[in-house]
C-alpha cells in the first residue's frame, strides 16, 4: 500500500504561515481533539480560549481572535504533518484532523457546467460507466457550449430549459443546474470528516467513482461566510447514476469526506474574492503507475458563493453550529485508465491530493471504506471529553 509523507512546504499555502491558519490536532493526553493555531512553523493548543472552531467562528473577527489566542505550544507543524499518517503514527503523540467540528457537513452539486453534463451522463448510463462516452458526444452535440454562458434561474435559461424539454433532453441535473433553485445536500455528518493525511474511503461494490476537488467554505450561525478550506467529496457515480434517490449512499460513507489541512480565515491576506479566483489542481498517483492531473477553476463557477450560502442559510433554514459548504467543483475524469471505454475509477492505494495557492493541499490515501479508520468519535464523545478536561461546564 502507498505511504503518504506530509511536509510542511507542500502542506501550507504558498505564504506559509502568513494567514490565520485554524486547525485540529488529536491529543492523545488528553484523549480527544484540541483546536490550534498555526503560527511561527509550530501549532498552538488555544481549546482554553475557543473549545471547538465552530464557536471560533462565532467570534465577530474570527481572524483577528485567532491571531490574538495564547496557547501551548504542541510541536512544531513539520513534526506533526510526519505523525498524521495512519500507517506511519506514534498514539503518544499529536496528529493532525479536519479543522471542523460541530459544524453541519453541506455540498452544492452541479455548480460548473461540467459537471452539469457528466451528471446527466450518470443518469442516462444508469451508472454504466462503459456507455458514458457516446452519450457525451451525443449531448455535446445537442447543446455545444451553451451550457456554460447560461445564468441559472435567468430568461436565457428558462429557454434553454424549454428547448431541451422539446428535444427529450431534459433532465433532473439540469433542473439544478438551469433553474433558480441549487442543489444543496448533506455530505456527512458534523464530526465526521477525516483530515489530510488520512485513509479516505470509497465503497468496495462501485465500479465507478472519482475526487471531486473543491473549495469549502465556513459559514457561522448568522450566514457570515468566515473562511475556506479545502476538500475531496468522494462519489460513487454507479450509485447515483442508477438512482438520484441514491444519493446519500453515493455520498455519504465511511471516510468519504476529507477537508483540510487547514481553516484558513478571511483577513487582509485572504479573502472571499480570492476563492473565487481560485485554481483548484488535483492530482491521483496510483500504485499501478497510473497519473493523472486535472483541475477546477472558480472562476467558471455557475452560482456565487454568496448565492449558495444564502440558499444554506437563511429565515427558512439555520445552522447554530454554522456549516462547511463544498462548492462543487468543473472536475469530472472521462478518459479511460484501464479498460478502453470504462473511463476512470479508483483502485485502493490511490493517492489524491487536491491543492490550491492559498489553501495548501489535501492529500489523502484511498481504501474501500470499511477498511479506513471507523468513525468513533462524535458530538457526544466530544463535549463529555471537553467536560472532563474543565474546557466546557457539566450542567
């Protein structure tokens, strides 16, 4: 099985240690997580002044209380980026985990225009990945590029709609990603997402999945987007190509949702506008040999990201913890890595790191899902441990 070896230089944001870089450590000591500031090529321990990054981000400056926190210094960040891999730790000491926590875990589909197609591919293959090719050469030659300069919810796109309806080619994705409403869902559930450097899962029955790369935001209880990270929603396109109504399964399993390394705040050096610029690189590194390098551009996404969080967030639905929300992402992998005309899928050991300038990289290592670390350590399990440690009141 492939090893992952997490650096500090290819681990951090291309400024380094210049933004206020939140995250998470498990302290073995203390039996539980810890959240910390990385600063001065070291992470501090400031749970004392903020026992979770939800109620960080609570804060009215989040950056600036960040920046602001004393804590104990844990070790320096290059110590415990080698202690994070599961297959290379020491339990007596520090590793990294996702930097959220209590926050609810959302992602908007079908935001890029490519992956507006490919979902519509899913669904007429029935999640048989060996037919996904002429159907997209057959809807390419319906729509073209009209697809990707259409607004959703706009007059143009209300005609567009009609004129596919016309032509029997219609679809439930396009509804999403044509009419005024974004799909918005639940990826997974608060505390259950992995960091870098862990073992991320991918069901062992589906013949086709991929990463999806994307920016996620963080979002407090009031809608006030704080900050962005960085993440890998895993799919299973078989599942969800063979039914929307599977969906949750396509999403949601063991160690499916990667976000990190960290939370990076919005401040003077990092702002909304610079996720909307962003270049989201990806690249998988199979033991087999096989690479492959790809990508996502903010810049072509369909909906703002104000407008996604105002369709999170708002009088009809709250979040009193605050939420994560991936964007989606323009990625989708259609060229074959083994069969010819089975297009890609994953193999266990493949090793995904997802990367952008002001937000570092994710790397990850695939396994089937029952294989990755099981899910232990929820809500509950956490505010008994912050009890005990005399960071929360018992009452």
């Amino acid at each position: 099985m492939a090893i992952v070896r997490l650096q500090e230089e290819t681990t951090l944001p291309r400024d380094g240690f210049t933004g206020a870089l939140v995250g998470r450590v498990w302290r073995p000591d203390a039996g539980g997580p810890s959240v910390v500031i990385a600063r001065d090529g070291a992470l501090y321990d400031v749970t004392s002044a903020f026992a979770t990054v939800s109620a960080l981000c609570e804060s009215p400056d989040p950056a600036a209380a960040a920046r602001q926190a004393k804590g104990e210094r844990l070790g320096s960040l290059a110590a415990i980026l080698a202690n994070t891999p599961p297959d290379r730790r020491d339990p007596n000491r520090p590793w990294l985990i996702a930097p959220i926590d209590l926050q609810a875990i959302k992602a908007a589909g079908v935001t890029f225009a490519a992956s507006m197609i490919e979902r519509v591919i899913e669904e007429r293959a029935r999640g048989e990945s060996a037919a996904a090719e002429a159907i997209r050469r057959d809807f390419a030659q319906r729509v073209g590029g009209e697809l990707a300069t259409v607004k959703p919810g706009s007059p143009a796109a209300e005609r567009l709609k009609q004129a596919l309806v016309e032509a029997g080619a219609w679809s439930q994705y396009l509804e999403v990603g044509l009419g005024p409403d974004a799909e918005i869902f639940t990826k997974s559930q608060p505390m259950s997402a992995i960091g870098t450097g862990a073992d991320a899962g991918f069901h062992a029955a589906s013949a086709w999945n991929n990463p999806e790369p994307e920016v996620v935001l963080a979002i407090n209880s009031r809608g006030a987007i704080v900050g962005a990270t960085l993440g890998n929603d895993v799919n299973l396109r078989d599942f969800e190509g063979r039914s929307a109504l599977l969906l949750g399964k396509a999403k949601d399993q063991n160690a499916s949702c990667a976000i990190g390394p960290f939370l990076r705040l919005f401040d003077s050096t990092f702002t909304l506008d610079d996720v909307r610029n962003a270049e989201i690189g990806l690249s998988i590194e199979g033991e087999d040999g096989y690479r492959l390098q790809g990508g996502s551009s903010m810049a072509r996404i369909s909906r703002d990201p104000t407008e996604l969080v105002a369709q999170l967030i708002g009088a009809s639905h709250q979040y009193p913890d605050g939420a994560a929300l991936f964007l989606g992402t323009m990625f989708a992998p259609v060229a074959d890595r083994d069969t010819p005309g089975r297009g890609f899928t994953h193999k266990q050991g493949d090793l995904v790191t997802v990367s952008t300038e002001k937000l570092g990289a994710l790397t990850n290592r695939m396994r089937h899902c029952q294989d990755c670390e099981p899910w232990r350590f929820g809500v509950g399990a956490l505010m008994q441990n912050l009890a005990r440690r005399g960071l929360i009141g018992t009452a």
